[in-house]
C-alpha cells in the first residue's frame, strides 16, 4: 500500500504542477498531506514535516541572504560589465547567447555548488534574455541541464556521497567517467545550440544602434513572422541599454509576455508567484537606476571574491557566510538606515517565492520519510528485480538512479538505497566502484528535482513556472543521462552482462 501511495503520491504531483492546475507551492504542501492522511499517519503527520523543515532551515537561510546579496551586487551595478562583455562576445544572435549560458554554467558549476552556478548565470544572462525576448525557460534549462551533468565531479555532493557509503575513492568513481561526461557536456551543447536556433528563428537578430541623447535600444532585424517586437523607445542614459520597464513593458516586475500574433512567449511572465515590483530582473542593467554604486565597484567585487572563497574553502557555515556578506554590502553601499531598509523590501518577492517553496519541499520530503514510502518504493524497485538480471545489475543501477535520485534525496539513496544494491551485485563479480559510477549517471535529471533547493532557487529567480522547466528540461536530461550511462558501459568502466 505505501507503495502504491508513494508513486501516486509523486505523480499526482508532477501531473498538477506541469499542467499548471496547482501553483508548485500549494502542490507541495497539499499533495503530501493528502496522501499522508491516506497512509494512517494521523496528527503524526505535524512531526514529520516539522522535522523535515528544520533540516531544511539552514538551506532557506542560504538561499535567503544569498539572493538578497546578489541582488544587492547587482543592483550596485557590480555585473554590468560582464553581461555587456558577454553581449559583445555573443552579439545579437539568440543562439550564441544560448550557448553561452551552457558555457558559463558550466564553467561555473566546476566548483561543485547548483546554487551558486544559478545565481551567477541568473545575474550574468537573464538581463539579456529579457531585453532581447527570449525565453526564460530556455535559460533555466540550459542551466539546469549543464549544472546537473557536472554534479558528478568527485568534490560534489552525489560522487562524494556515493564514495563515503561504499568506502572507495571519490577518484575512482570520477575519472573513469570522464568519457560519459565529456559526452554529456557534448549533449548540453548541442541542446543549448537547437534550442537557441529556434529562439533565433522566432525572435530573429537584435541590432543595437545609436539612438538620441546617446542610449542604446534594440531594433528588429530579419525578424521572423511569429516575433514579438520590443519598444524601441528613446532612452535617457548612456548605458547600453534601455530600462527593462520600457523594454519588456515590465508590469508589475513581470514581462508582458506576449508575442505580436497573440501567444504567451514561453516561460515570459509565467512564474510562480513572485509579482510586485523592485524584483532582480526589474532593475537588472538600467543605467539610471539610482542603486548604482560605481565608485564602489573594486569593493564590492573584492568582498564577492572573498565570499566564494569562504564557499569553497568552507570556512564557515554556507548561510552565514552570505549573512556576513550581505551585512557588509548593504552597509557600505547603503549606510542610511532608510536606504537599507528599501534595499531588503526591493528583494523581499525573489526571497518569499523561493523559500517558501524550501519550506513547502519540507512537507513532501517529510510525508515521504515519515510514513515510510520513500523506503517501501526504494525496496520494491531492488525486489521486482529477477535474479537472472543480476549480471546487468549495474546497468540497472544507473537506469534507477534517474528516478530514484528525483524522487528522493540524494542522501536517502546513496546512504539507504546504494549500498543494498552494491552488495547484491556483488555476488555476481561488480565491484562497489563500478556500481558507484553507476548511481552518479543520473545526475542531470536529479539536479531538477523539486526536492533540490538550488532548483527552486533557479526557477525563482529567473521567473519561472517549475512545470514549464519541468517539461523542456526533463526528457533532455534523461537523453544525457541514457547517453552518459551508454558511454559507460561501452567503455567498460560499468559492466553490463
């Protein structure tokens, strides 16, 4: 019974929130409960979640104050001139700019945290996507896709866990796949190149051409017939471009959305519920907005070095980390207690929206955990498993570790799932490093999990519905996976029969 219960639990979830019948917040909190109810938890039901979410609250307050802090360095103007070097490297072509994004996701994700990848790419390219029209979606995807791929690194969190729980060397897991990984990242690029193609034939080129009192502003070139054209409106700074407000026709903090001929642009004004205004993607790039501090642009990129030093040498607790951070900026780029003040309401829709959805993810892992269905679906799966499968237990594996490592935590599956597996395959001559490599192949689809926070924090961010992201990233990431774990085992380094 909690079996069934479990699976209908997470389908009904993922069906609700990627047809967009029930915002992913109310589905996280109501779906659980009710299947909860069902499973004969009882009042016990308070326990559960209120366990879950206070292992969840150290991850809310990271992700809290590091949106606040990014929003801060974006608002003082610290990454203007990367996303106007970005812009030339790229130039008007929707296409190459896609496939910038996968390129810096991936070279941000090398040092191993989602979160800290999305906010550097959300604050580097989500400017550019919203003043050219592109789609949000396309981002979030590319992003997620490049990010999940890489999570296999042997200093992230999947390979490293993987390791701890079967007693190996993270190394012996990481470099014999990195023939699947090079493959996988081959993947991520060629979808970021197809998906950026069809931007490109439904937006067309941008050319940015002097307008009067020396602003920026895009006009349409060779636009394509379903193409939504932007305001083309005089601006009044010297900045490379025009407000986002004027842009986008921004209402609210959320863009317009609509193409010429009528349609929603896909993933454009269709997040969650992040409206208001004073939102990252509001003031991103304005040259007039009066947040600018660019006399103080050597500090603040000074201070953010020195944070994601603290990040990676892991001198102090994540989350305190950004809350010292934090502290510091607004105190130096804001010191009037007023300015201060406005600085922490501006950001306050863009830290609701997503740790809101940390806390509502505490309910779904707390139900899943506290009946017991997470393990009775761990446990089914490994039992309706033949014996005469267990030469290509392996393979099997890497397989499950997609859904497996989507539906639960990666710590549930790699401390309770893992080593049951492991030492089955080990009567049929599969070491626990081959079975490693196996379990971490499924990182890109995992990495878009609702249960990831970094995932929420993407989405939020960039404005997203999870159900759209859901439906654009998922199959791809399957399709890296599948790759991944094909390469695997044609090289030998998984075996299979």
């Amino acid at each position: 019974m909690l079996v069934i219960l479990g699976y209908a639990m997470v389908l009904t979830f993922m069906v609700l929130i990627m047809t967009k019948r029930m915002s992913p917040m109310l589905a996280l909190i109501i779906v659980p409960t009710v299947f909860g109810l069902f499973a004969g938890a009882g009042l016990g039901l308070g326990d559960m979640v209120t366990e879950a979410i206070g292992t969840l609250a150290p991850t809310a307050a990271l992700l809290m104050f590091a949106i606040m802090y990014f929003g801060l360095m974006i608002d003082v103007g610290l990454f203007d001139p990367l996303v106007r070097f970005i812009l030339r490297v790229t130039g008007n072509d929707p296409a190459k700019i896609v496939l910038g994004t996968a390129l810096l996701a991936g070279a941000v994700s090398l040092d191993g945290d989602g979160s800290t990848t999305f906010i550097v790419v959300t604050a580097a390219m989500l400017p550019i996507y919203l003043k050219l029209g592109m789609s949000p979606v396309v981002m979030t995807c590319v992003a997620g896709l490049t990010n999940g791929t890489l999570n296999i690194v042997p200093w992230g969190g999947p390979t490293a866990r993987a390791a701890a729980a079967l007693k190996i060397d993270p190394t012996d897991i990481f470099v014999p796949l990195v023939p699947s990984l090079v493959v996988g990242l081959l993947l991520c690029f060629t979808f970021a190149w197809t998906m950026g193609l069809r931007e490109r034939k439904r937006l067309g080129l941008i050319e940015f051409t002097e307008a009067s009192r020396g602003a920026r502003v895009p006009e349409r070139a060779n636009a394509g017939a379903g193409s939504r054209v932007l305001a083309a409106v005089g601006g009044t700074g010297g900045g490379m471009f025009t407000s986002p407000t004027v842009a986008l026709g921004l209402r609210g903090g959320k863009a317009d959305g609509r193409r010429a001929d009528g349609e929603g642009v896909d993933g454009v004004g269709s997040g969650d519920d992040s409206t208001g205004t004073g939102t990252m993607a509001e003031t991103m790039l304005d040259p007039n907005r009066p947040t600018l501090r660019p006399g103080r642009i050597w500090f603040n990129l000074a201070l953010t070095v020195a944070v994601m030093v603290a990040l990676v040498l892991g001198l102090l607790p994540l989350h305190f980390v950004f809350m010292i951070g934090t502290a510091i900026a607004l105190l130096v780029n804001f010191p009037q207690l007023k300015q201060q003040t406005g600085q922490i309401v501006a950001h306050a829709p863009s830290i609701v929206g997503v740790v809101s959805m940390v806390f509502a993810a505490g309910v779904l892992i707390g139900v899943l955990d506290g009946t017991g269905m997470v393990a009775a679906m761990a446990d089914w799966l490994v039992a309706v498993i033949p014996d005469s499968m267990g030469p290509y237990l392996a393979g099997i594996t890497g397989v499950l570790s997609m859904p497996l490592t989507f539906f639960m935590s990666n710590d549930a599956f790699y401390f309770g799932i893992l080593p049951v597996l492991s030492e089955s395959a080990a009567a049929y001559g599969i070491t626990p490093a081959e079975m490693a490599r196996a379990s971490v192949v499924g990182q890109p689809v995992h990495m878009q999990s609702p249960l990831v926070p970094a995932i929420l924090l993407l989405v939020s961010l960039a404005n997203v519905n999870l159900g759209d992201h859901h439906r654009k990233v998922l199959w791809r990431a399957a399709v890296v996976a599948m790759a991944m774990l094909v390469v695997a085992i044609v090289v030998r380094v998984i075996p299979f029969g």
